[in-house]
C-alpha cells in the first residue's frame, strides 16, 4: 500500500504541477474546443475575472508539495476543495471530461487514506485542549 500511495502523489502532484503551469505557459494545445454552453459561460467567468489566476496558483503550489514530498497533508488540503470542483464542473456541465477528473479523486483519496494519522485528526469530533 506504501508503494501505491507513493505512485499515487507523484501522479498527483505532476498532474496539479503540470496543468496548473498550463495555465501560465499555455504549453499544452487546447484540442477539444471551448464549450460553448453554461461550461464555456462559467470558464468565461472564471477567465475575465481572473479567478483562474488563483486557482492555477494552488495547483501549482499544492502540486510541488505532493512532487516534493515536504507538507503533503497541506498539499492535500489544498488540492481537496479544488479537486471537488472539478468533479462538479465535469459531472453537472461537462461530462466528457468525467472520468479524467474522477481519476484524479482517487488518486487524491489513496494519498489521503495513507495517512493514518492525518485521518484520524481531520475526523476528530473535539479538538484536544
């Protein structure tokens, strides 16, 4: 389970590094156009109020920490939310990019689950005085 936790934050990690420097660099060709229905409305939000500009940061940022290995439960706690996101995004307006995104979920759930102890103080129902 080491080894597959392992293999899951690099994966992680590389894919938040990578895309989230996409969205700086525009290294990777869009192929598929823009949708063009309430997903292309809300990319066009996000794009023109510069929104996006905060988000590609902390998947920059939270995919170096998963790659680096310093802070991975930060990491995870910042990639967490945008992940869910995405997962909505896809599944309520843009289903064709689903399944990579539920991927990405797993791969952030085995990270997570790894981390017996970081389990068991996100769960904790009081917090020790």
């Amino acid at each position: 389970m080491k080894v597959v936790a392992m293999i899951a934050r690099y994966l992680l990690g590389l894919v938040f590094f990578v895309f989230g420097l996409n969205g700086y660099l525009h290294f990777i060709p869009m192929h598929p156009p823009p949708p063009t229905s309430l997903a292309g409305q809300f990319m066009g939000a996000m794009f023109m109020s510069h929104f996006v500009m905060a988000v590609f940061a902390v998947e920059v940022f939270g995919g170096l920490l998963l790659l680096a290995g310093r802070y991975v439960r930060l990491g995870l706690l910042l990639l967490g939310p945008l992940i869910v996101c995405i997962i909505l995004f896809h599944g309520c307006m843009d289903p064709h990019g689903l399944p990579m995104a539920l991927i990405v979920g797993v791969l952030w759930l085995l990270v997570f689950l790894h981390d017996k102890a970081f389990k068991s103080e996100i769960f904790m129902a009081k917090v020790p005085e």
